[in-house]
C-alpha cells in the first residue's frame, strides 16, 4: 500500500515545488481537478451554473480560484479539493436557507427593481441599476419582442441582472 502511495504522490508531484511540476503532473492533476470538480459541482446542483445570479457567479468564481491552485501546485492538492467540495456545499446550504426564509433570500439574493410601470421609465431605478434608455430598449426588443414603451406594463431588472417584461 505504501509503494502505492509512494508512486501516486511521485505521478502527481505531490511533494514538488509548483515551478518543478512536469506537463504529465499538471496534466493528471488537471484531470482528477476537472472530474472531482463536475461531481461536485453535479452535487452542488445544476442551478449554480444556469441561474447567473451574482450568488451564484461567487461560487463559480472562488471555486475556480481554489480548484486552480490545485492544477498548479500552489496549494496543497487534497486540501485545495476538499476547500472546494466545502464551497459547494455551503453554497447548496444557502440556496436550501434561502428556499425556505423570503427575508434571507433577499439578503443574500437581492430584490429585483422595478424599471418601467405603466409605459414609464423610472430613471432613479434605472440609474441605481445602471441601465441606460438604450439598454431598456434593446431588452425590450429582444425580449418583449416591442419598441413601444407604452406597450409595457411593467418591467424589472431581475435578481439575475436580467430584464424581464409584462405587457399590458
């Protein structure tokens, strides 16, 4: 069993300094990184990945700051893997939480902003979110299919950041 060991740490470079990794170290590294992490991330749920809500980008974003480390030797391999598997899991945890209590949802998800009632614009609301007329317009060819503004009854820039419609 330990020459077993002996041999994987050798294969992956486990006791090696990052600068001293071969192309095949970082290779199989990169192939262990990519499989532990689809299955945690299938785990996780396919919602951190679909939903592109800014608490859903986090996840993705410091996972894959951690999960390079890994690849690149910078941190220690396990640890690093393990680091991940426990942001996926917090983040499965506060998706459960913010399922289950409104008030948490909006703390950690946000509110979406109302942008447009009754044919109007709401230019405070569209400035605090950053939409220009000219974004509005766009969304709302592309999503409403209209360039009529007195056609929509309300419009709202979504937790995610998109721009949904309601005609009247």
């Amino acid at each position: 069993m330990n020459a077993f060991w002996n041999s994987f740490e050798v294969l992956l470079g486990l006791g090696a300094e990052p600068k001293d990794l071969t192309f095949l170290q970082v290779s199989l590294r990169a192939i262990i990184v990519f499989l532990v992490t689809l299955a945690t991330v299938r785990i996780g749920h396919k919602r951190s990945l679909s939903r592109k809500t800014p608490f859903d980008a986090v996840l993705l974003v410091i996972l894959a700051s951690v999960l390079s480390r890994a690849i690149n030797g910078s941190a220690a391999f396990f640890a690093t893997l393990g680091g991940g598997v426990v942001l996926v899991v917090l983040h499965r945890l506060l998706a459960f939480l913010t399922f289950y209590s409104h008030g948490f949802g909006i703390l950690i998800k946000g509110m979406p902003d109302v942008v447009v009632r009754n044919g109007r614009r709401d230019q405070a609301m569209m400035w605090r979110n950053h939409v220009s007329a000219h974004d509005l317009d766009e969304d709302m060819r592309l999503s409403a299919h209209t360039d009529d503004l007195s056609k929509i009854r309300e419009a709202r820039v979504e937790r995610s950041g998109d721009i949904s419609f309601i005609e009247k």
